[in-house]
C-alpha cells in the first residue's frame, strides 16, 4: 500500500453543506451498545491476529469467513477501524503545537470572532440603570472551513489466493500515519513552505507589520520580541498586553535557538569594540518549539496556542474529528440470483476495496502578535 498525501475532495454535500449519512462517531457508538457486533469483533480480532502472526489454519479460516459471513465482514471491517483509530490517535501531530483546535457543524465557513476590547475595566452600573452597551470594540474576524480528503486500496483476489493477509494489517497504520500527515501539512503551509520553510508572505507580511530578515541572533530576537509585545496598541491607544509567546524553528536552527534561548549570559560588543556580559534575557521567557517537518532557517515568534488571539486554527467536523474507514460493495449477483458478499470482490476486477475519508481544515488567525524571519541576513 502506498501512503501518499490524500487528494481533496468537496463533493457529496447538501445544499446546507452537510455531509449525508452516518457519522463515525455514531456508528461506533452504536458497535459498542451492540452485545451481538462486540463479541463477533473480539472474535474476528483474535483470529485475525492469529492468521497475522503466520497461523497457515487461522488464515485459511479469515479468507474462508471474509467471503461467506456477512458478520464476520462487518467484524473485520470493525477490526481495522479499531486499529486505525489507535493508530491514530497515538501518532502525535505536530500542529498542535502552534495551531488552535476548533469544530465545525458542517462544510461551510465558520466566522472564527475575536472582540478587542479597548478598555481593561467595565464600567459601573448605577441601582435600577440599563447595562450599557460595549463600545469601542475591534471586531477581529477569521473564516475556517473543512473539506474531505480520502484514498481507497484494494486487497486483490490473487493477495487473497495468495494468503497475503498481512496486506490488511498494514492498511490502518498507513492510513492513520497519512491522516496525522494530512493535518500536520495543513497547518504547516500556513505558517511556511514546506519546501523551503521561507515564512508564508499571504500572512508574514509588510501589511501585517510581521516580517524580517535577520538571523536567529540575540539582538534580532530581542528586536522582534519587543515589536511583537511592547508596540501594539488597541483603537483607543492603550498598549495590548501580550499573550505567553514561543520561537519556532526547524532542526536547522535547533542548537542556535538553544544557545539563544538557554545560555546563561550574553555578550554585547558595541561599535567602540567595547565588550559587555549579561544576563540571558530570553532564559524561561520564550518556549522553544522546534518542528521536525520545517526546513531552512527561518525563525518564528507565535503566540502560544492558549492564548486568547492565536495565529492559526486547526478545524475538523464534528462527529467526523478522526478517519472514517468503509468497504466498497460493488460485487453484483450471481446469474438465477442470489447475495453475494462484498468480501468477495468487485464486480469488475475481483478487488475488495476500503476507503479512508478524513475531513479537516485550516486558517490563519490574528497576525498582531507574530513575527517571522527567513533568517538569511545577518
């Protein structure tokens, strides 16, 4: 099986942007209140363990059972969505680390609202008085939306001959390891290029007062931190405070963020050539996220993904938030009639085909408290 990036897909909807059928979420619940599927699982799970671990009789009982049990189908089928889903869940993303959670109710764009106040006390409210309404207030307004990704494989009828059974084992780890990627590459192109890791100028920008060109030095840094926490002010002129900030670098730049960020004093050289030591401004100030999949040297000042304005969200449908696993049923029916199982293969080609659907999706958020730098002058 080849675990390539899943390839986008926005059709199936309803005019309301809804996605029709079964949620995920609602068709394993009702597995786990059905005594009857529980126990057929835990059955189908410990044969097909068997039959994984190199068991010749186990084998030929899973592609005996696989093409004449309707039960025995659904509990493999259920086998392998259990194992993705823990697969899933125990591949760790990495845009969790700079990117904010959020669900949404179907396929069409969520407002994600900010209100900046511009005042830090509310005011009084006199006996028997209205409260009044707010004002002054800066509506800060972010769109996000999901869409569907997804890949089908096919286990063949010569695999099945062929007691290849081990084929479907490696179907759910690929496919929750694609998923994790698909988020992660999500986020990820919103804060750089994946190929490059140059800072994504739709939102690092001289509009967005967020962009540079320094390198990852204790002065650059020092300069950034302070224009991103010490200047911003709301419409009434008051200085924003700054939420808990992180550096974000890739491996590239790991031991130099280290040094900048862990070393217990700094040394200053005036123009004079005057050379003086201090104490490591930066030490406990600034988390360091170092992020595996971002190349180059480029350097970024994020907020903290608690913060109250971040600068990335991360959206997945709700009842949909992990991988949906299903089996294609396109075998036809025998000539006189009769049922024949999906297990048996396609109509066209003898192949048993699975699909994973994940549906995900991602957005900027407010620029006012972030900074990036390509890192390349000095």
């Amino acid at each position: 099986m080849k675990a390539s990036q899943f390839m986008v897909d926005a059709f199936g909807l309803s005019a309301d942007g809804d996605l029709a059928g079964e949620s995920p979420a609602a068709r394993r619940a009702a597995v786990r209140n059905s005594e009857r599927r529980r126990t057929a699982a835990l059955e189908a799970r410990k044969l097909l363990d068997a039959a994984w671990a190199g068991d010749k009789s186990a084998t030929l009982m899973v592609n005996e059972a696989i093409t004449t049990s309707d039960l025995f189908r659904d509990s493999v089928g259920q086998v392998m969505d259990v194992e993705m889903v823990q697969a899933y869940q125990k591949a760790e993303p990495t845009w969790t680390t700079f990117a904010k959670r959020t669900t949404v109710r179907n396929f069409k764009p969520k407002t994600l609202r900010t209100l900046v106040g511009t005042s830090y006390r509310l005011p009084k409210v006199p006996e028997h008085t209205p409260y009044p309404v707010a004002k002054g207030l800066d509506r800060v307004d972010q769109q996000i939306r999901v869409e569907k990704f997804g890949e089908r494989y096919g286990y063949t009828l010569e695999a099945r001959i062929n007691d290849e059974i081990g084929e479907l084992q490696e179907v759910p780890g690929q496919w929750a390891e694609v998923c994790r990627r698909t988020e992660n590459d999500a986020a990820m192109s919103l804060l750089a290029n994946e190929f490059t890791g140059a800072p994504n100028t739709g939102f690092f920008n001289p509009t967005n007062a967020n962009i540079g060109t320094g390198a990852l030095t204790p002065d650059n840094l020092d300069a950034a931190y302070t224009q991103v926490t010490a200047t911003k002010r709301d419409a009434s002129g008051r200085l924003i405070v700054a939420p808990a900030m992180q550096l974000v670098v890739g491996p590239q730049l790991r031991s130099q963020a280290n040094r900048v960020l862990n070393t217990a004093e700094i040394r200053r050289t005036s123009p004079d050539g005057v050379t003086t030591i201090e104490s490591n401004p930066f030490k406990g100030l600034v988390t360091l996220n170092v992020m595996p999949s971002l190349p180059g040297t480029a350097w970024f000042l994020i907020p903290v993904t608690s913060a109250v304005r971040p600068a990335f969200w991360m959206a997945f449908l709700t009842g949909f938030e992990t991988p949906d696993l299903r089996q294609k049923a396109d075998q036809g029916t025998r000539i006189g009639g009769g049922a024949i199982a999906a297990n048996e293969g396609s109509f066209d080609d003898d192949t048993i085909h699975f699909r994973v659907r994940h549906i995900v999706g991602a957005a900027t958020g407010d620029p006012t408290f972030t900074y990036a730098s390509d890192g390349i002058a000095a």
